[in-house]
C-alpha cells in the first residue's frame, strides 16, 4: 500500500484511464469540501473561468489546442519526468 504521495501517484498512474479518471474528479470534487473552503466556492470559481475562457475562444483571442495533441505533449512530458527522477 502506498504511503507517501509520489508512491500514490506511481499506483494512480497504473489505473486505466476510466478509473484515474473517476479518481481526479474525486479529488477535484474534494477541494470543494474542504474545510476551509466556502460551499460551492470553487464550483462557482470554475464556471467564471469556463465562461471568461469560452468567451476568449468566441473573440478569437486564443487558440484551441485538438485533445490528442494535448494528450501527446502530456505523454511526452510524464515520460520525460519520469526518465530524469529514475536517474
């Protein structure tokens, strides 16, 4: 069983994808419980920046980026990371 957060992390990692998946929005959803958070605060921090985003996309002010080459930088960023911690 893991103890620290980076063995937590190495056992998340090895999940499928549904499952990590349920997992961040799980922990997402957590930070909205949090004591020291007021309820619904993030929720309501998260449709600002949905909003102010979607507006940018509408304006032309920034670029969308297609998922899968968003999806392949993240896999070529993770394994960088992982090959210099092995090191």
């Amino acid at each position: 069983m893991p103890h620290t957060p980076d063995e937590l992390l190495e056992e998340a990692l090895k999940l499928p994808a549904k499952r990590r998946a349920e997992l961040a929005e799980a922990l997402l959803s957590s930070l909205d419980q949090s004591p020291d958070a007021e309820p619904g605060v993030l929720a309501q921090e998260w449709l600002a920046e949905a909003t102010k985003r979607a507006a940018e996309i509408d304006a032309g002010v920034v670029r969308t980026i297609p998922a899968t080459e968003v999806f392949r930088a993240a896999r070529e960023e993770l394994s960088q990371l992982r090959q210099r911690t092995q090191l």
